[in-house]
C-alpha cells in the first residue's frame, strides 16, 4: 500500500544549505560552532557536556573543511 508523505509535519528534507559548521576549541573541549555562509555572522554554539568529551554537531548543516597550506620549495 502507498503511503504519502506527510505534509506540514516541520521535518527538514536535506542539508541546509545556507549555513556551515566548523569544529572549535571551547575551554579545552572540542565544541561546534554554526555559521551563516552569506553574512559569515556566527550564530549558534554547541558546548560539550562534560569537559572531557567533545560535543555533537549540528543536525544537517554542512562541515566547513579547513584550507590546506601549500609550502613553496626554495631552489
């Protein structure tokens, strides 16, 4: 039997695209910070619990990836 999907139940179908998530230092714990990719404003963070451990990240929003360093050869 066909089931239809649910309308107006809220849920999120895919990534967000508009934001971007990179992986932070928050008082010696790993933490995640959530940012806005058109304005580069920083707008939500998530703490570990415990100090020890390190947080989860945000649902559906994409991971910022770090840029590489290119070293020059000196001839």
């Amino acid at each position: 039997m066909a089931v239809n999907k649910p309308t107006g139940d809220n849920a999120r179908k895919g990534a967000v695209k508009e934001r971007s998530q990179t992986k932070t230092t928050i008082g010696g714990a790993s933490g995640y910070t959530k940012r806005d990719r058109t304005s580069g404003e920083f707008m939500a963070v998530k703490k570990p619990k415990t100090a020890k451990k390190a947080a989860k990240k945000f649902k559906g929003v994409r991971v910022e990836k770090k840029a590489k360093k290119t070293a020059k050869r000196a001839r």
